[in-house]
C-alpha cells in the first residue's frame, strides 16, 4: 500500500468536512443577525398627517441605528383598523412592524364588528409620544374658560355643539366623558377627521372643538383646557383637567409594535433601537415642530398601559351606549 497517497486522501477528508462545517456554520450566524433585510413598517393612517410624519422620523433614526433600511407603508382606512389588521396577520420575524396610536387597538375592538384581531394580536416594542387634545373655541368666542363652558351648557341644555374627528376618536369620547360624568349635555357632530372640523370651528359655526395640538398651534383659536396630566409648552396658559379637578382621558398613546409572536431577541433590539431613535436630535427637532410630547415608555410598559386603557375605553363605551358598527 503506498502510504503517502493514504496520507494525502486523510488529509483531504479532513480539510473537506473542516470546510463543510465552516460553511454550515456561517449560514446559522447569519440567521440570527436581525436586521439582515429592510424592515416594512405599516402605518394605519394617511401620509402627510402628524402620525404619519412621527413615524418616518422614527423608524428612519431606527434605520440609522442598525444599518437597514425601514421601508413605511400607508395602509389607511377605518380608524386605523386596516393597518393594524395587516399587521396582525404578518410574519412575525420582525420584518414587518407597524407603528401609530394605539386607538386601533384599545376603541376599534369595541365598536367594529367582526374585527380579525384583539389586544393581544401585538407585541409592544416601545412608546415614543403623546398626541394631546384639547377644548379650544374660536378666539372671539365669549367663553374663555372651561367654567364659562360648564355654566353655558348647564344653562342651554344640548344647545352647545362640538366637533370631533370621528365617533369613538379619543376626542369624542374625552368630550362625551366630560359631559357624561359632569352631567351635562353637549351636541356633538362628527367629522371624517381634524382638517374638515377646524373648518367649521375657526369661523364659530361650532361652539366648540376638541381638536389636538398639533392642529391648531399658530390658528386663531382660545385653548381653555388640555386633556393630559401636564400642561403642553405650545398653552401653557391652558389648565390640564386634572388641575380643575374634572374629568379627563389619556392623550393618544403612539408608538411601535410587531405581530404577536415576534421572537424576543429581535423585539429587544428594536426596542434599544427606538429608545436611542426617540433620543435622536431629528426626533426632537420633528416633536418640538409639530408640538408633540416625547414620552417614551419600554415594551412591557407600553404594554401595561395599553392594556388599561383598553380596558378603561371599553368600560366608557358601554356607560356612553356607544353602539357597536
């Protein structure tokens, strides 16, 4: 036997099965990389509007932060609902995330028939604003505090109208709670969102409006009250709610999720990637412009505090007899 070509045949299986594993290994580490690929994030509601500028910004310091690309999609229509039905029904591997207010979640569910997902469809990656709604009415208008509003109302019973964006928007019901708990009776009429109600509240043929803040920096209208727990810096002049000892409702909670089931490791990473983002200099710059608070909360605690005030809109929706559509 010529033992120099067995020797050579020896060492040739050997470096064949080191390469073999060498180029199994690489695969299984590249797996576990996230993100490898753009990531699709689903935004419920029209482009151009403040959600929908919050969230570029957001995702796109994301991007910047873990060197991929964050590709948004605007997916628009019922309240939010349609987006937020997409994004329950992806892949959950962390390349397809949605990102807005949580109202899909905590009202949709109690006023949309046959809706494909719940509270728990989600997973919740990170808080990073609050959009704060008001009570505001035209500059000119004789009411110029929220007790002027209370002792118009009581004195005219269902003769003071407001406007809102749309039945069970955290508007209406901030205003149909405050009036439910105050017993006191206002008329509302609803509107296909802020723009269209502005145009009717700015010339007073509303008495009032509960449009956010973002809307109406810079319009001529009074802020009397803000429904938050602390004064906006665009009025500072104007009483929270809780300050005046009456009634008031969370502002709008925005922020990112994933699909139920996304894997925790990729859920941590894009929650330390929306911390950092929400820290960014551009996210700043895009909240102090557009007069949105910066509140950002982990996964867990923008989980907790969805789930409350899911629970918190569906008790208020059956008290006000909001019927289901």
């Amino acid at each position: 036997m010529n033992t120099h070509r067995a020797g050579d045949r020896m060492n040739l299986h050997h470096l064949f099965f080191v390469a073999l594993a060498t180029f199994c290994a690489a695969p299984a580490g590249a797996q576990t990389a996230y993100p490898a690929r753009p990531v699709q994030v689903i935004i419920g509601f029209p482009a151009g509007g403040n959600v929908d500028v919050m969230a570029r910004v957001l995702v796109a310091a994301m991007g910047d932060d873990l060197r991929q690309q964050f590709v948004v999609v605007n997916r628009d229509g019922a309240s939010g609902a349609i987006g937020f039905g997409m994004l329950a029904n992806a892949t959950p591997d962390g390349y397809t995330l949605g990102s807005g207010p949580t109202t899909p979640i905590s009202i949709a569910p109690h006023l949309m028939k046959d809706l494909k997902y719940g509270v728990d469809s989600f997973e919740y990656i990170c808080q990073s604003f609050e959009n704060v709604f008001t009570i505001a009415v035209p500059a000119d208008s004789p009411l110029r505090t929220i007790g002027d509003l209370m002792t118009a109302a009581r004195a005219n019973p269902g003769k003071l109208t407001y406007g809102h964006s749309g039945v069970g928007t955290v508007p209406h019901l901030s205003v149909a709670n405050l009036a439910y708990r105050t017993n006191v009776e206002f008329s509302p009429i609803a509107y296909r969102g802020e723009a269209p109600m502005l145009l009717d509240l700015l010339p007073g043929r509303l008495s009032f409006g509960s449009p956010s803040v973002g809307a109406i920096v810079g319009r001529n209208l009074r802020v009397l009250a803000v429904f938050a727990d602390r004064r906006h810096p665009a009025f500072p002049d104007a009483p929270t709610f809780a300050e005046l000892g009456m009634p008031s409702m969370p502002p709008g909670l925005n922020g990112l999720f994933a699909p139920k089931g996304t894997p925790p490791k990729v859920l941590a990473t894009l929650e330390r990637a929306c911390q950092r983002a929400v820290q960014s200099a551009s996210f700043r710059s895009a909240a102090e412009r557009l007069n949105q608070p910066i509140v950002y909360l982990n996964g867990a605690e923008f989980a907790a505090r969805a789930l409350t005030d899911y629970r918190y809109k569906g008790e208020l929706i059956r008290a006000l007899g909001i019927k289901v559509e």
